[in-house]
C-alpha cells in the first residue's frame, strides 16, 4: 500500500490473545499475529498495537 508506514514497535513487549487474555514475551524478528496462542491456539496481538487496542474496543 502506498504512503502508509509500517509501524515498529522494537524488540521488547508482549503479545497478547485477544480469546484468551494469555500472555507472552514477544520474540524479535517474529510478528505476534504470526504467533499461536499456547492456551487456546488464537493469533496473538501485539501489546499496545492498533489491532490490539480495536481488539479492546471491541470486548
């Protein structure tokens, strides 16, 4: 998509399942939606993240 920017949020921080509550460290190099949730198997979101705070709005 042209003229939108990725967002980097670093290294550091959580991902969290939006089903489940379940969190976990985020892992560099490896994006949280990429990542399962051990506890029920949902995609993860990472803390603080746009997806994550519509999640909250959401519930």
């Amino acid at each position: 998509m042209a003229g939108r920017k990725k967002l980097r949020m670093g290294s550091g921080g959580y991902c969290i399942c939006p089903k489940c509550g379940e969190r976990v460290p985020h892992q560099a190099g490896t994006p949280c939606i990429e990542t399962r949730c051990p506890s029920c198997g949902g995609k993860m979101l990472r803390e603080g993240s746009d997806h994550h705070k519509a999640a909250q709005k959401r519930k």
